[in-house]
C-alpha cells in the first residue's frame, strides 16, 4: 500500500493525531516530514502543468521543457542575476510564482501551515471540493524522493519571494510521465508511502480561528495587498 488514510473526526483529532504519529516523543522535528493541504480529499496530487497539459502535445516531459526554455526566452529584456537566469530550479520557481504552468508542487515544513491551505482553499473553492479535505504527509527520508526514481524534493532559495519563506516552503520536482504524486509512488511501493490525514470540512471556522491565533493567515503568508484581499475573502466566508 503506497497512501495511509487517517481519519480524524474533528480538527482536535487531527492535532493530536499528528502529535502522536510524526513526532518524537512529542517533539517536532524539522524537515523529517512535508506537508501539503488540499481542499478536496479527492483533490490529486498533480503539479500545474500536468493540469494544463494536453495529450494532443508532443512527448510530455519535452513539452515540458520547451515551455521553461520559452519562459526563459521571454525573460531576456528582464532584470534577473546570472544565478537565477542560469538555474533550472530559480528560474521553474519564479515561473511558478508568475503563473507559469510547471511540474513544481509547493509542499510545507509545517503540518499548521499546510492545514491552513487546506480549510482556506475549500471554503474559497470554486469547483467540488466534497466534504473533506486533506493533508498529505511524505517522509522526506524515503528513497523514493531522488531525481534517479524521478522525482525530487528540491530547496528554493527565497531570492525576495515572501511567499516561500512564510510557507516554509519547499517543492517536488517530477520528471516522469506520470500525471501526479500519486502515481509516481504507486509505480515504486516498495520505496515509498504518501500519508493522507482527512478532516470533516465544517471544522474549517474553529480551524482556522486556532491558526489565526497561531499568526497562520494570508496576510502573514502572502504579505501585501494581494494576501489583504485573500483574507478578507477568508475571514467573511468563514465568519471570522
């Protein structure tokens, strides 16, 4: 079996349970695990291009590269150092902050922060988000996530984005035809798992009132007007 699903009966559930199974003797350690919330429980694990991609294109993982290369191309006349400009990982990252489609998922060093992503992004969702969401957990230690399987958890250097730093941020890279992380785990079961952590969706007001307390919100993620306008979104929906 590749994905462990956890049912939590509330959001209390959900943090006690992650207290007792991720953590050493009650205390969190940096970096043994990755966090990533989804709004939906039935949300997959797919980086942006593999929702953007179309079979009718040519070879997936080419077309992949021939995106970035143009990204890169349409980037000459911008003000960039060298060190981003010639950086595969720096420029897919800034790309990815900019909206361009890549095979980059943003996951999280803290369970708190990934569960915030969770709850706001269903209350805000626009599409069927059921009612549930998730938080995946990977263990950043199996040899599952090495660029030779094909793919890797990969560090970006912040280079002024806020956004990276807050989150806690760091990404899987895949490079292989599958279409999301959970096939790419299923393709090797013996040297990797996915946990996913499901929560009754209602929580999200108590929810996200504890992690407000916390200082998890959009304004402290996303500093700046556009993450003023996601927590207002935020905080009206949920009637906070």
């Amino acid at each position: 079996m590749t994905i462990k699903t956890i049912e939590c009966n509330d959001w209390t559930d959900f943090k006690s349970k992650i207290v007792d199974d991720l953590y050493d003797n009650g205390r969190f350690k940096k970096g043994k695990f990755l966090f990533r919330g989804q709004g939906g429980e039935n949300w997959p694990l797919s980086p942006s291009f593999d929702r953007w991609y179309h079979g009718e294109l040519k070879n997936k993982i080419n077309t992949a590269k021939s995106l970035l290369n143009q990204f890169i191309k349409e980037c000459e006349l911008e003000d960039l150092s060298d060190e981003v400009r010639n950086s595969e990982i720096l420029m897919l990252s800034l790309g990815q902050h900019h909206g361009l489609p890549t095979r980059l998922l943003d996951w999280s060093e803290s369970p708190y922060v990934a569960a915030f992503f969770a709850f706001s992004s269903h209350i805000r969702a626009t599409e069927n988000s059921g009612d549930k969401i998730a938080i995946w957990v990977i263990k950043t230690e199996d040899p599952i996530w090495n660029s030779e399987f094909g793919c890797e958890i990969v560090n970006v250097p912040s280079f002024g984005n806020e956004r990276i730093k807050n989150q806690h941020g760091k990404f899987t890279y895949l490079r292989t035809p599958q279409s999301s992380i959970e096939e790419y785990v299923a393709s090797y079961p013996n040297d990797g798992e996915l946990i996913k952590y499901v929560i009754p969706a209602h929580n999200a007001v108590n929810a996200l009132a504890d992690l407000d307390s916390m200082g998890i919100n959009f304004s402290r993620i996303y500093p700046g007007i556009s993450g003023n306008a996601m927590s207002a979104q935020v905080r009206v929906l949920a009637g906070l």
